[in-house]
C-alpha cells in the first residue's frame, strides 16, 4: 500500500525527478513527458466521469484505474529487469486490451456506420469524451516516441491505442448512439 505522509519533498527543485527504479531524469525527460501525459489522459476521463451514469460511468472508472496502471509502467525502464526484482514493477497485460476491444465492439454493434466525420460535441459526455480521445492521441504518439529510443512495453501502445477509438465510440455512444452527432460538412463556410 502506498503512503504519502507527505505531498512536497524538494527533490524535484532542480528540474529532476525519481522514476520507478529509482532513476534520476529530467522532468522534460521523453519518459516522463509521456507518463505525464497519459495522466493528463487520466484528468480528462475524471471530468468525464462527472457526466456518465450507469455502465459508462463504471467503464470511465476502469479505465481511469487502467490508466494509472499505465503511468506507473513507463515510469518504471528496464523491463527486462521485472524478473530479477523482488516486487516486479507494474506492468500493462493484453487482457486490458482485449477488454477494451471487447466494448468497443459491443458499443459499436449498436451504431449506424458513419457516412461522414464527426465534430467533437453534441452531448456535454460525448464532447468531454472527445477530448479524452485527443489528449489520449498525443500520449500515444509520445509513448509511441519514447519506444523509438528507450524499452516499452508493447501492450502500453496497444493500449493507448485501443483507448482511443474506445473514447470515439463512446462518445457516439453518448450522443443518441450516433442519432445526435455533429457531422463534419466539407467547405460549409467557404
């Protein structure tokens, strides 16, 4: 169990902070650019949650927890090295993917196909579900990034990935299930 007795510490005065592992980074470092942003990702889905009821609500509830699961995997290098540790760091399984895939698919079963693109909006959800969706964009291509020059673990991406489209198809979802979308209209203030 985690205890913070203490919320400030001053380690983090200089620019740096502590991964996982105990490593000392830069705070601008690409490893914590991306966790931070996926916890970014996690700050948007709380706002979220403030307008979901029902199963929506429990689902944003997962996935808030999943995604703190997230942060702490990238903030913990060296997967190689999960083995050899007395408590192994954190790591995210397929299983969550496969989850994700599993509801994405049952919500999109409910959905008409899309005959044009979507504007963020609609419903006061379904637009704080979009903004889930792009917030979650850029952790993908940051931990997408950071898996070009340092060990990732794979499911991470595939994670962040799966999320995505699960923030798209839950905002149809919550606009009338796609009944209420806001179509793009190609050249209409031209």
């Amino acid at each position: 169990m985690v205890v913070l007795s203490k919320i400030y510490t001053r380690t983090g005065d200089a620019g740096q902070t502590a991964l996982g592992n105990g490593t000392r980074v830069a705070k601008h470092s690409p490893r914590v650019s991306a966790y931070g942003t996926v916890d970014e990702t996690n700050a948007t889905v709380g706002l979220a949650r403030l307008h979901a009821t029902g199963e929506a609500g429990e689902a944003l509830k997962r996935i808030s927890n999943d995604l703190f699961d997230l942060g702490a995997d990238l903030c913990t290098p060296d997967r190689h090295l999960d083995a050899t540790r007395d408590y192994p760091a954190l790591r995210m399984v397929e299983a969550q993917v496969t989850r994700l895939e599993r509801e994405i698919d049952a919500m999109n079963d409910r959905l008409t196909p899309l005959r044009s693109f979507i504007l963020p909006g609609g419903s006061v959800l379904a637009a704080q579900l979009h903004l889930c969706r792009t917030v979650c964009r850029r952790a993908e291509r940051l931990v997408v990034e950071l898996a070009a020059e340092e060990d990732v673990n794979p499911e991470a991406v595939r994670y962040l990935n799966r999320l995505s489209d699960w923030f798209f198809v839950a905002g149809r979802i919550a606009n009338d299930d796609g009944k209420a979308d806001v179509l793009w209209v190609p050249g209409l203030t031209r």
